[in-house]
C-alpha cells in the first residue's frame, strides 16, 4: 500500500490517495479536481471517503465521484452537516445536496470497497459526522486526531463529551500510524501520548 498526499483549496486540509496494485483510494477531496486527476493518472478509483462534512474536506467530492464513476462513503449523519450552510463551515455559504453518489455508513464496522477492506469507527466530538477509518493497519482520522493535537470542540456540532468518548474508542484500536486532515503525519506512541494529555484537557 502507497499513500500520496494532497493539500486541499481550504485550510490545507490533507486529501489521501491510497494506492494498491493498480486501485486506489480517495480520503477527503478538499484538492482540485484537476489536481486529483493527475494525482491518480494510471489507477481505477474504487470510492472516496469522507472523513467528516466540513468543506474544507468536502468540498469537491461530488466532482471526483462524477468524474471517476464512483461512490462517497460517509456517516449517515454527513447529510445534516453538508445540506446546513452554518455547520459545513464553507466561507462562501455553500451546501452539498445531492446524495445520489452516497452510500452511509451505519455504526462501527468493515466494509469492503474493490480490494480494500476498510475499518471504520464513528467518533464525533468535532463534528457529529465524524468518521475514522483504518485500512491495513493506517489510520485516517480526519479532524479527530492530528499529530500533538486534536480537533475543535467549538463549533456547531461540536461536543466536547463526546470527542472524549471518541478519544476512548481509538486508543483501544490497532494502528500503526495515523494520517491526519491537517498537519503531519503521527506513529501509534505519539498518539498513545496525545490522546492521554486530550482526555485529561476534555474531562476537565
Ligand atoms: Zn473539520
């Protein structure tokens, strides 16, 4: 497995593209369309995770799943963050509407996309569509976990118990690297590190 990385139009947010064999992966689509064409020039792409609905990590993908012929995988609760103009945080005020290409992700479980399987944990607390996914043993976290750091628990749909509760779940998962939306990239220890340093700053 190959992982390339893409900075975003937005907040240099992180966009991911895992190779393998001849597939690949998308995790968010804050990148330019244009951009990710070149990016995955030789590969099939098999779909394209969400990782949360804020438009700095959504923002493009309903083009990539034009383009490509494929589907956005996401929590089910994606849609109450991309169809309200407040809550997607775009500075421009707009919205995702068409879920056509969607397909929702329901509680903790693996789901098989081509010959990925993906593991997929629902952790909000930075927003209530939070969804972490974890594929041969890589992290993405999206705006859960970054490396010394976790996500804003201020803003609407945010919930700083629940982020806590989310904190929880992952360090009780097997992972040897965690690829975050924004920043770089972090090991197991560091997160072993910063998870325990956010759960005491969260139950105060
Ligand atoms: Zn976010």
């Amino acid at each position: 497995m190959e992982i390339s990385t893409l900075i975003g139009q937005f907040l240099d947010a992180n966009v991911y593209i895992v190779k393998k064999g001849k597939n690949c992966l998308i995790i968010d689509s804050g990148a330019f369309l244009y951009d990710m064409i070149k990016a995955v020039k030789g590969y099939k792409v098999d779909g394209i995770l969400l990782t949360h609905g804020h438009f700095d990590h959504s923002c493009h993908c309903i083009d990539y799943a034009r383009f490509f012929g494929c589907k956005i995988y996401a929590s089910e609760k994606i849609k109450d963050t991309l169809t309200d103009p407040v809550a997607i945080y775009s500075e421009h005020g707009d919205t995702i509407e068409d879920f056509s290409r969607f397909e929702f992700i329901e509680e903790d479980k693996t789901i098989k996309i081509g010959d990925f399987e993906v593991e997929c944990y629902y952790c909000p607390g930075h927003s209530k569509c939070c969804e972490c996914y974890i594929i041969d043993g890589v992290m993405f976290s999206g705006d859960v976990l970054f490396n010394k750091g976790i996500g804003r628990t201020d803003l609407k749909n945010s919930d700083k118990k629940e982020m806590l509760e989310s904190l929880k779940k992952l360090e009780k998962l097997n992972f040897a690297e965690v690829y975050s939306g924004h920043g770089e990239k972090s090991t197991y220890d560091d997160q072993m590190k910063n998870i325990a340093v956010f759960k005491r700053f969260l139950a105060r």
